[in-house]
C-alpha cells in the first residue's frame, strides 16, 4: 500500500507540472559536474607530471573524477526526464550533452577496473625470471623510486607465467653485436630515453614516461649468445605503483615484435 501510495504521489506531482527552470538548473548542474569531472582528470596526471604533486594525490584525483562523473550521469538522467515532462528543450539538450561527457568520463576509470581486476598486482615484467636483467647504469636514478629495482622472485615470477605466458626471450638468426644495434635502434624508434648502451656488456637500459601521468618505466634489455644466433632478453619495471596495469607486459610485446620486424 505504502509503495502504492507513494507512486501515485509521485504521478500527482509530475502531472502537475514541472518548472522549466527547475528542469533547467539540474540539467545544467549536471553538465557542471561533468565539466568538473573532465578538469579533474585532466589535471590529476598532469599535476603529477610536473611534480605539482606525488602520485597518490594524482590518483586520488583520478577517482574523484569518476565519483563526480557518476553524479554527473545520474543529474543528466533526471535533467533528461524534467525537460521532457516540462517541455524545456533547451534542458533537455543540456541534460544530453551532460549525459554523453559523464558516460565517457565514466568509460575511463571502468575499463582500468576492469584491468586491475583480470591482471595480477605486479610491476616487474621479465623474459628471464630465473636470471632477470639486472639494472647497473640507471640504479642511480631508481635510488628515490618507491619500487625497488630487484627482482621479487618465484612469486613474481609465477604470477607473471599464469598472466603473461607469452613473454618470454627471443631468439634471433643473426650475430650479438647486430642483435644489439638492432635493439637499440627499436628502443629509440619507441621513444625510450636511452640511459646506458654497452655493446662490450651486450646491455642497454633506458626510460620510458607514459603518456598521461608522466610514470617513469625503467628498461633493461640483455643481448647473449644463443642458439647460432642471439638471445635477446627484456625486464621492464615501474618505479612507483603496486601494479601496472598490463603496462610493462605490453611494452615488452611491441619490443620483440619490433625487433623480429626489423
């Protein structure tokens, strides 16, 4: 009876008639948030990139957007009803805009929770996980890094195996020393910040700085005699964040398709 009652008040009050400009304001509100959910994300990566503040605070920011994004859909949805019932169209296309921004704001944070719940928590990606590459020329530049730069051992390694089954070193027909030249000439062609290239030690080890938050990746790529020919092995590791998103994995998979390409 209560829940009777209450929906027939609720059809009374619609059929009564909406202000526009109360269809209006929340339309319009909702459309704020969306604009302040965008400004939020925005500048959640890029005060980190320039050391405005430290990550957390970035990523706290990251999901306070999404928070504010939400309200923003569910502000658009009633926006959207109000207009329609009070016929203010003008509402009705500020509620709309409103709407599509928040769901695309919202599209970002969800698909990273998604990754976050399918990949393991980890920030070390390696071919060898018996006898990773090891880091000698960019340690100095790890020495403030949250993430440290050895290796975490078995446990790493097997939730890397049961993610990752894929990466693993690659072997190629052709001398170590054009190994190394053709490694890198890749590893500059992808945009890395080459720290050390000892062609003597068959190491190279380099940067690399996502687009968004500015997150400093560290390379190692180790070049060895293999089977009449090389063996190319690849650690990628991230200095700050528990996990990584698929980020070093990735990284580590257009690497090797570079290199066979070559």
């Amino acid at each position: 009876m209560r829940v009777s009652f209450r929906a027939e008040l609720l059809y009374h009050l619609l059929m009564s008639g909406i202000p526009k400009a109360t269809a209006s304001l929340i339309a319009k509100t909702g459309l704020f948030l969306a604009a302040l959910s965008a400004l939020a994300a925005l500048s959640s990566g890029l005060g980190f990139r320039y050391e405005l503040w430290d990550f957390q605070t970035g990523l706290k920011a990251f999901r306070w957007s999404a928070y504010c994004a939400l309200a923003s859909a569910v502000l658009s949805l009633v926006g959207i009803v109000l207009s329609r019932l009070s016929g203010a169209s003008r509402g009705l296309f500020i509620a709309a805009f409103g709407l599509v921004i928040s769901v695309l704001l919202l599209a970002v944070p969800l698909y990273w929770l998604q990754k976050a719940r399918s990949l393991p928590s980890i920030h070390d990606i390696s071919t060898d996980t018996e006898n990773p590459p090891k880091f000698v020329a960019i340690l100095p530049l790890r020495k403030n890094a949250l993430n440290p730069s050895e290796y975490g051992g078995e446990s790493i390694a097997a939730q890397q195996h049961k993610a990752y089954p894929d990466i693993a070193p690659l072997l190629l027909n052709i001398t170590p020393d054009k190994a190394f030249e053709r490694a890198n000439r890749v590893a500059t062609k992808m945009g890395w910040k080459i720290v050390d290239a000892s062609i003597k030690e068959g190491r190279i080890e380099a940067t690399a700085t996502t687009r968004w938050f500015g997150f400093k990746d560290d390379i190692v790529i180790r070049i060895e005699n293999g089977d009449g020919g090389s063996r190319v092995d690849i650690r990628s590791v991230s200095r700050v964040g528990k996990s990584d998103l698929g980020t070093n994995a990735n990284r580590i998979r257009r690497f090797l398709r570079e290199m066979e390409k070559s």
